[in-house]
C-alpha cells in the first residue's frame, strides 16, 4: 500500500468548517461515510501521495499556521493529481516537513499555470518574473489589483470550465503579487495576510492547472523540474 501524507495543525487537528475537530496521532485512525467527519467533510477525508504536495496544496482548503506533517494509510475512493479522498486514514509518524519561501510558492503556482493558459502575455510576463523580473513598481498596488482579476476569473470558470486556465493564471499571478509585496511589508498584520495570500493563491492556480491540463502527475512533474 501506498504511504500517504496528512497535514494537521500544530495540536494534530483538523478541522472542516463548522464541523468538530479531528483530532490525530501516531497510529490514529478516521472514518468518513457515516463515520468521524474528516477534514474535506463528513464524507471523505482528503490527504496527498506526496509530501509536497500536502504542504503546498492543503492551503487550497485550509491555511495551517505551524503544521505537522503525517505519513498515513487509507482506504482511496476517488483522487485527483495527487490529492486522494479516503474513507478510511491512519496518520502513522511525524515526517520531516519540507519548508517553501513566498518566492518558491510563487514559483511553483507560476511553472504549474504555464502548462495550463497559453496566453502570450502570461507566458512572456511570467517566465520573466520566474528568472527574476517582471517585478512591480508599486508591489501592493500590485497586489491589490491582481486579487480583483483574480476573483472574478475565478466567478468565471465556477460557471464555465473552458476558461479554468485563465484563473489559474491570474491566481499565479495574484500569489506573485502577494509574495513581492511581502518583501516590502516587513512585519504586522499586513504581512501576515500577504504570506497566507500568496499560500492560498498558489494553491488554487496549481489546482485549477491541474483541472486545466487534465494531467493528474502535473504537481510531481512540476516539482521535479524544479529540483524541489
């Protein structure tokens, strides 16, 4: 059986909207389907076939501050580039937990939506940024902007799918926003939002280009090619 890869809270929780916590541990076992609710409902219980992918990609869901990083097995329903939903999950031990700057999120959210929106513009302003311009003159201003395009192309493909690859793009581009404004905010609440920003945007454009290119080994691929 394949190890699969659980991220908790630093008090092993997890928790899905207004549901109770979870609560796991060494050897600790869940159920969904009528059973304990997990983290993506009372349904099923989400969790990952990489480690990198449970650390870049759980904020798509869930921002986690100081997380914990489980090895697992389960029963697999259904999973979906490299997310799998179980009915069954037991975290087993505590692994070492890969760690990725605003910069890398940035990066990885960038190279994933690359493969999946094939707009000149984008290509050409996001290899920039990548090696290391296309940065803004105003980042916050910059950030700010990104967001509003970002929302609504995100509205956009909720109701059509053929243009998934457009909010991939822009919610790369929102996170690269967020990560050069996090440069230029040094401490406070600001940067604190700006970092989840950036967490959670990265997240969705790696997803959507998933759901874009229909290619289930795109992270791993993605992460591969970039030495990670």
């Amino acid at each position: 059986m394949a190890t699969l890869y659980k991220l908790t809270d630093e008090n092993h929780q997890t928790q899905y909207g207004n549901l109770p916590p979870v609560t796991w541990g060494v050897d600790v076992e869940h159920t969904a389907a009528g059973g304990t609710p997990g983290q993506f409902g009372p349904n099923c219980i989400y969790a990952y076939d990489d480690p990198r992918c449970a650390v870049l990609l759980t904020a798509r869901h869930k921002i986690i501050d100081n997380p914990v990083l489980w090895s697992a097995s389960g029963d697999v329903s259904s999973g979906h580039c490299g997310e799998v939903f179980c009915t069954r999950l037991q975290t087993i031990a505590i692994q070492e937990l890969p760690v990725y700057t605003a910069q890398q999120r940035a990066v990885f959210a960038l190279t994933c939506a690359l493969r999946a929106c094939d707009d000149a513009v984008f290509q050409a302003w996001a290899a920039d940024w990548i090696a290391g311009s296309g940065r803004a003159a105003d980042p916050a201003a910059a950030y700010v902007a990104a967001v509003d395009v970002a929302e609504t192309a995100a509205g956009n493909a909720a109701s059509n799918p053929l243009v998934v690859g457009v909010a991939a793009a822009k919610a790369a581009e929102t996170a690269a926003r967020a990560a050069e404004a996090s440069v230029v905010i040094s401490e406070g609440l600001l940067l604190v939002a700006l970092l989840e920003a950036v967490r959670s945007w990265a997240a969705h454009a790696a997803s959507w280009s998933c759901q874009a290119t229909a290619d289930d080994d795109l992270w791993v691929t993605v992460l591969d090619g970039l030495g990670w």
